[in-house]
C-alpha cells in the first residue's frame, strides 16, 4: 500500500503461446490449472483433485 492507503497498480503479466498450449493441454485431461505470476513470467501449475476413497 502507499502512503494514500491505496494498493500499487497490478502489473501485466504476459503469456507466450507455448504457456497457452500447456494450459490448454491440461485442461482438455480435466485437471485446472493455477497461473501464478512470478518474475520471468507466469508459473503454471496443475491440481488434480480426486475422490478420497473410504
């Protein structure tokens, strides 16, 4: 926050076709997909959620 008490502007975060296609081929498989904005770029991560068998 500054000194306003307003939070700084967000940044822009870019994705190269090849983070599109990776987030796009986790989809298709029915996992969701985190983007986790970092220095370089963005971070992709996969979450699998399953059913916990009792």
């Amino acid at each position: 926050m500054n000194e306003k008490g307003k939070s700084a502007p967000m940044q822009k975060y870019v994705l190269t076709d090849n983070d599109v296609k990776t987030a796009e081929a986790i989809l298709s498989k029915g996992d969701r997909v985190e983007l986790i904005p970092v220095k370089n770029g963005v971070k992709i991560i996969r979450v699998r959620r399953e059913e916990v068998k009792k």
